[in-house]
C-alpha cells in the first residue's frame, strides 16, 4: 500500500515511486530508455498546454489549464526520479555538477539579456 | 553570485535558479510557454541517448553515456523547477496529489504486470 | 470547402491545409515556433503508442494500435508540410541535401552496423 | 550507392531510404519504436531552434537559423518516411483520412480564430 499523503523530498518520492512500481509489477517495463521516453511525452503533454498560447497568456492561466499544468509537472518528476532511482544517480548532485558548468559556460558579464547557445556569443 | 555546491532541496535549487537567471537578465525569455520548450528539447536530448541502444543496453550505460544522462536529467530538473516558480506550483504538493490519483487509476491489483493506460483495461 | 478525396503529393496537401486553416482563422496561430511545438507533441503522441512496447512488439502492431499510429503519423505530416509553408522551404529539396550530406558523414563502409552519432565513430 | 540529385516524391525517398539503410545494414536499428523516438528527437532539435524567439522573431529567420530549420524538417521527414515504410503505411492516404475526420471534428463556423481541442469548444 502506498503510504498517502504530502511527499516531503526527492528521497521520500523515490521510495514512494518503487513500491508503487513494485506493487504493480511494472518494473518489468521500467528499462532507462522506456522511462526516457515516457518523460519526453510527459514533456509534451506540457508543453501542449501552451502551443497555441501566446507568452503573456502563459503566465495568467485560468483555473483549469493550471490544474493540467500541475498534473504534467507532477508527471515529469516522477519519471525523471524514476530514471535516476534505476540507474542510481543522485539528481541533486547532478545537478549541482551542472549549476556549476552552466556558470562557467555562461558567465553573466558576457550573455546579459541574450539567449544563446554558449557556442553560439561572439 | 551563484553559490558554490552542493543543493540540497528543492526549494533550495528554485532561489540558486532565480539568482543564476536574475544575473544573467534571463526572466524576460523565461515564460511558463518557452520553459516548456526547452524542457522538452532537454527530455528528447535524454531520450537521444537511449534511441539506438537496446532496453538491455540502456540499463548498462558505459561511463561518458552515464555522464551525458546526468546531465540531462539536471537540466530536466533545472526547468522543471523554474516551471513550477513561475507559476508558484509546488512541485511536491502537486506530486503528491498525482500519486494518490495514480493509485485511484491505477489499481494494483487490476492493472499487476500490464502497462496499459488507465483507460485501456477491461 | 476542403476539396474531398485522396490526395496526391505534398504541393496538394500543402494547398489543401492553407485551405482548411484559412476557412478557420487560424493562420494567427500558425508561426513557425508555435508550430514546431504541436509537430514535437504529435510526435511525442506517435511515441507514446510504442513506449511500453518491446522493439518486436512494435513491428507486430494490433489494429487498434496501427490505425493510431496511422493518425499520428497524419498529423506530424500535417504540420511538417504548414512549417514548411510558411517559411516558403520546399521540403523535398532540404530533404535531397541533407540525404547527400548524410551520406558524406555516414560512409557506408565506414558505419555498417554501427548506430552512432557522426562523431563518435573513430 | 545512393541515387544523386533532387528527390522528386514521397515514393522516391521511400526507395532512396531503404537504399541507404541497407548500405548501412542500419535496419536492425530500425523499429517502429527506435524510429518514433529519433523521429521526437528530430522534431526536439527543430523546437530548440525557435524555444528563446518570439513568434514574430520565429517568422523572419536569419540565414544560419533558416539553414537549421531546413535541415531538421528533412530529418523529421527521414524518419516519418521511415516508419511508415517499415509498416507499410501510406502516408498520403493516412493523412487524406485524417483531414477528413479534422474537417468533421472542426466545422470552420463553429471554431473560426480560436485554437482549442475539438472537446474544449462550448
């Protein structure tokens, strides 16, 4: 039985996720390149949400189109957990690793008000 | 400046994201509707790695494999939580309802060893 | 009206869906970017059909499967040819170039059996 | 060897592709399910070029970005071609029915200037 309730870190969700898979017996389908792709549709369903809207509507979202925003964020984390639970990475470090390279790869003097490819400033 | 190391937490991770874009006077390109692009251009730079890799083989990465997963699972995570402030979601909270709605669709003992969606079961 | 029928090639279908977005209003919604991103969610929905799916399964598809593969497959083309369209690219010419191209980065004898990336191959 | 020169329909590049697979011995590669993924991939890679450019910008490309898009609406065609050979799926008539059943879904009079899902409409 999943435990219920308000998850309160990654860790916690981690441990939620493998005994909600382990209870369905879904690990069989739980591969690194399926999760992969299941996130990448998660991902899409997103982004659905907002293909037809211009940017300024994407920051003022009526109540309905909110509650969908959620439920496809929600959907995101748990694949992308679900995927660094299998092949044991640890997210948070990960990504403190590419915190630090985005800062060297962007220094803030240089791509003030611009986005672009780091390879792509003169 | 970004501070140095290790994140701890997510609501962490969101304050370091808000400074590094701050900085860099990234928020004018940062609508809910591009992070979502972006976010989905990150998932299909994850899933590029597993395309031509058999299920078996995504679950025994070699070593600069392993490293390009992390960092692409980091910048999945970097977005998603930008996402989630932008539109002042809490990405566990919203989890957290998403997996009591999962175990509702999702019965265990209805769905054990399929991988259909929730509408597809007899 | 949509003229009825079969339609024969891309200048057709590319005549057919000016047509059919004129008729709606809905050239407005129609720019490249956000374009681009319901060609990426159709995608992600031809995707989804095959995510649980072992490789062998997916060439041995039930009809149900198949005829929705068969509609997300329509929509990607759909919206393939009203980028192209709309950025006046003639799709068959970009694509003999970037056949010859490939074919100069991906030397048969070079690559044979072989599914890496141009640059990764020694 | 690949036939040189401009690809003049949809039949042509099926033939030219199954060429250039077999050259390659690629097609063990080549599942529905591997295809639909590099197809995503593609169609990511084509987001990425638009995800900072506002709409107007997406419309008036610069010459290298206007180069990239080319490139990538070819691939995404590649692999569109590709998975509809390998299920002997005619594309054109695919997409002939599926303009049918928009045409049906979405009665000009009914959705002119807006932009919702068949089922969203009042």
């Amino acid at each position: 039985m999943e435990a219920a309730g308000q998850i309160r870190d990654l860790e916690e969700l981690k441990h939620r996720l493998r005994g909600f898979v382990a209870e369905r017996d879904w690990a069989q389908f739980h591969s690194p390149k399926n999760l992969a792709m299941a996130l990448s549709v998660e991902a899409a369903e997103l982004t659905e949400i907002f293909q037809w809207l211009t940017e300024t509507q994407s920051m003022e979202l009526d109540a309905a189109r909110r509650a969908r925003v959620e439920a496809e964020l929600a959907d995101v984390l748990v694949y992308l957990v679900r995927i660094a639970d299998r092949l044991e990475i640890d997210l948070l470090a990960a990504t403190s690793r590419k915190l630090a390279e985005n800062a060297r790869k962007y220094p803030a003097e240089r791509v003030r008000g611009q986005a672009l490819k780091y390879d792509e400033y003169d």
